[in-house]
C-alpha cells in the first residue's frame, strides 16, 4: 500500500514538472517585462543638469567624475540610452538606488538623455 502512495506522489510531481514547464515564462520573456519602458520625452538640457546636481553629485561627483558612485562623465560612450535609463529607474547592486518613484519617469527619460549625450 506505502508503494502505491509514493507511486502517486511520485507521478503527480512529474506532471506539475511537466505543466510548470510549458506554462512558466522563460529567460527572455522575465527579461523584457522587467526592462522599464522609457516615455517619450524632449530633451532639457538645463532641466536635467539641474536634476543631477540635486540627486546624483553626492555620489557621481559635482563633474560626474565618480566618488563613491562611477564616472559618469564619458557614459554615453559606454551604455546606451536604454540601458542608462533602466540603471536611473531600477537601481544597480547594493550601492545605486532605485529613484522610480522618487522621480517623475518623465524626469528620469530627461537624465538618461542628458547622460547618454555625455560621450
């Protein structure tokens, strides 16, 4: 009787395997829905200076050459818009804070502009 159980067990662990693995979303999918959508914005540059000054010099210094945070002076050679804005609303590591929700999206799509310019 103890056979038949585990037999059962066993079999129903193997369909949920089975099931959990047509119907979970894979790698690329997670990937893209986690990738923040940047809104369409013209860029300021006077506006997005002043934002820097307010929130990120502390950390990127007050000529974005690093600190306690990365050179940010020459990052538009390095990371695209995309990437600079995704780091700007997710965060990055234990050190670069998430600042979704601490700025408008529409600001934050005006720093990474501003920043992806910087080359």
């Amino acid at each position: 009787m103890h056979k038949w159980i585990m037999s059962g067990v066993f079999f129903a662990a193997c369909a949920l395997a089975i099931v959990l693995m047509f119907t979970l979303p894979g790698k690329e999918e997670v990937a893209e829905e986690a990738k923040p959508t940047m809104p369409e914005v013209t860029l300021d540059a006077g506006q997005a200076e002043a934002l820097v000054k307010a929130n990120c010099i502390s950390c990127h210094g007050d000529q974005l050459q690093g600190g306690v945070g990365p050179a940010l002076a020459n990052i538009g050679s390095q990371d695209d818009l995309e990437k600079i804005y995704s780091t700007i609303v997710k965060g990055k590591g234990g050190g670069m804070p998430s600042f979704k929700g601490k700025l408008q999206d529409e600001e934050i799509a005006n720093i990474a502009m501003w920043l992806s310019e910087k080359k």
